[in-house]
C-alpha cells in the first residue's frame, strides 16, 4: 500500500496516512473462456461504481511442456508430447473506492481461475 506522509503545522510531526491509488488484478486459467468470462465479470464490477479500468491487458501465454515414453520397455524413441497453457490477462483499477473493493471481494467466479490482487 502507499504511504502518504502529512507534516501538521502545529505539531511539526509526520502523519502517515494510508492511501490506496490502485489496485492492480492478475488473472489467469487454463481455459480462455472462462478466463475472459471472469475478467468481463471483474470490469462490469469495477465499472458499475465508477471505478476507472484499464484493461483487460493480455500477458503472454505460459506454455509447460511435458515429453512422455510411449513404451517402457520396447520402444524406447516412441514419446508422446503434452502441453498445458495458462493463459494470464491484467486489469488496472484507478483510485478504488471501498464499494469497488468490498464488491470484488464477494465476487462469485468459476472454479479455475486464479487471481492475485497487489493494492499499490
């Protein structure tokens, strides 16, 4: 979280007042679908209560790769190749309100997907 720091003329001591100016959403899924079902579901919340978005912002697609042997004894060239994608997108919320942050703490959001939120 950001710190803003008020200096009082009276008292001639720092404040410390804490400040949210963004909060900034990670989301990512194996299926793209749902992934951008999610992300729509997220914005519309964010854009209800007069929240400024910026977004949805896709990342590169993370692709793991897995070489398995077809045979465990005989054919040892025979190998099958698998591969997962997780695909990631990335939502910027502008000066959120507590209404904005309460709403997209109770937000009900397919089984899946995987969010992490970092309030700057």
């Amino acid at each position: 979280m950001a710190t803003a720091v008020k200096i009082d003329k009276k008292k001639k001591k720092p404040e410390v007042t804490d400040q949210i100016q963004k909060i900034r959403i990670r989301v990512a899924a194996y299926e793209h679908k749902i992934l951008d079902a999610s992300v729509k579901q997220i914005v519309d919340t964010a854009l209800r209560y007069d929240g400024i978005v910026e977004g949805p912002i896709p990342l590169p697609t993370e692709i793991k790769k897995y070489t398995v042997n077809r045979g465990a004894f005989v054919h040892k060239n025979a190998r099958e190749q698998f591969e997962m994608r997780i695909h990631k997108r990335l939502i910027d919320i502008q000066n959120p309100s507590p209404k904005i942050i309460e709403h997209l703490t109770t937000l009900n959001l397919p089984s899946g997907v995987n969010i992490d939120v970092k309030m700057i």
